[in-house]
C-alpha cells in the first residue's frame, strides 16, 4: 500500500505543482474560457487530454466551479459500464467493480486524502502534529481502517440495490465534487502555507465560495431530482448533513480545511449517495 501511494504519479504531478514559482517551468498560454474546465478534468481524473490547455496555475485556480461538472462526467461514463456490467454479474461483483472504477477515474487520489485524514484525526495529537502527520506520504493504521470500511460500505450498499443502482452511480460522483465546494465555503484554510488545498485559496470561506457552492448544490439538486425523484433529493440532504457534521469535525480537530481533508468529503459523501439510495425512502416519507 505504501509503495502504491509513494509512487501516485497524480500526486507527484500535484506537488509539482506546488514548487516555488521561480523552479517552476513556465508556460506561455494564455487564459481560455475552457481551459478551466479542462484544468478541472486534468486534477480530479486521469482522463488522457491532449495539448497544454487547462495546466496554467491560474486556469487551475478558476477550476473550481467546473468540479460538479466533471462528476458529471465521471458518472456518464460509469452509467453504461454499471449497466453492461449487471447484465452479465450478479450484484456484488457489480458493485465491487463499479467501485474500483470510480476509484480508477480520480486515480485515488480523494481515497489518499481520506487515508491521510483519519491517520491525522484520529491520533491524538495536537493540531500541527496532526496537520505533519496528514502531510506524510505513508498511510497509517486509522487510514487503513478508514478506507477498508468506506469501501466496504459503498459495496455493500450498491450490492443491495436493483433499479436504484444507475441513479445512485450517476449521482455519487457528482455529489463527491459538490461536496468539495460546500467544505471550501465553510471552512478557512488549515496549513500557514502550501499545500495542495493552497492552490484554491480564492475559494476558501468567502463570499465567492458561498455562491459557487450553492450553484453546486442547485446543480446536484437538479440531477438528483432528474434521477431519481424523492430518492435523489433524500440523497442530497444526506449528503448536506454528512458533510455540515465532517466540517464541524475538521474546525475542531484542526481549525480548517487541507487538501487532504476536501478529499476525505469528497469520498464520505459518495458513500451518503450509496448509503442513502440503500435506505427504503418509501417506508420513512
């Protein structure tokens, strides 16, 4: 496991990132109204996209807002497979398969920020032993039992279902992203400097970040509604509270957020999605 994290291409490309400007290669482009978009596709996947358009830091930076739109993606392209895949599997297999998938298309990279969180969170040490044991590459025990439960939790949730199951797919990536905006709009950054969340500081607890969050959660509110019905919007309010309750948790354990932490949000909320399609909504509305 460890040699698997150390060797993350995404993550050292991230942290390349991160090199004081003057290292930094510098690349003459200037700024497209898609390359945003495509710098959002290039961060959150591992989506082969040609060209230099979207890998500027500043169409990096103004990424943000595009984050449901590429869950959106991702869960277009899983639709298809869940669906040919439940024709030839029985369920299980299904939704252990859709699962590595999901994993596979953000190239781990948010189920490396739930590691590093729960290995910070829960070892009881003071906050900037915390914020140093969340920056270390290696994965702890709490990390360990942090991923094998949530992973184990989607499976089990996505086995459970039977029509519910291309809704649930097509909204948990979506609602991963989305959750990502709500944690910036509610929470300052942790780190003094860098790390990878520093790459988004104009959208930390502010004002922009209000209204990119709320246009997030319109955006997943509609698509879950499309989906799904009375179902979908249960999902979005488990989602709205799993997350208010997870912010809640990091301003108390570390006063903010870290880029580790939007991963972590963005994985718990996935699992709401999974979790909340796996409650019979009929019998409590």
């Amino acid at each position: 496991m460890n040699s698997w994290r150390n060797n993350n291409r995404r993550r050292r490309k991230v942290r390349e990132q991160l090199k004081p400007q003057e290292s930094r290669p510098k690349i003459n482009i200037s700024f497209h109204p898609f390359g945003s978009f495509v710098a959002a596709l290039r961060f959150l996947t591992i989506l082969p996209l040609p060209g230099i358009l979207g890998t500027s830091e500043e169409e990096l930076t103004k990424a943000v807002p595009f984050f449901p739109l590429v869950g959106l993606l991702l869960g277009c392209l899983a639709v298809p497979i869940a669906w040919g895949l439940s024709l030839l599997l029985p369920p299980l297999p299904v939704a252990v398969l859709l699962i590595f998938l999901l994993a596979v298309f953000s190239g781990g990279l948010h189920l490396d920020g739930l590691a590093d969180s729960a290995d910070g969170f829960f070892s009881a040490r003071p906050r900037e032993q915390m914020l140093e044991i969340m920056h270390d590459s290696t994965i702890g025990p709490m990390g360990v039992i942090a991923l094998v439960l949530l992973l184990l939790l989607n499976a089990a949730c996505l086995a459970s279902l039977s029509s519910g199951l291309i809704p649930a797919i097509l909204l948990m990536p979506i609602a991963g992203r989305a959750a990502i905006l709500l944690l910036m709009a509610l929470l300052p950054y942790a780190r003094s400097e860098g790390g990878l969340g520093s790459l988004f500081a104009p959208y930390f607890n502010n004002v922009t970040a209000r209204m990119t969050a709320l246009a997030g959660l319109i955006f997943l509110s509609g698509m879950a509604w499309g989906a799904a019905g009375a179902q979908g919007i249960f999902a979005v309010f488990a989602v709205l509270l799993l997350t208010t309750l997870f912010a809640v948790f990091c301003r108390r354990k570390i006063g903010g957020i870290t880029g580790d932490t939007l991963g972590a949000a963005c994985e718990l909320a996935e699992a709401a999605v999974a979790l909340s399609f796996a409650i019979k909504v009929g019998g409590i509305l």
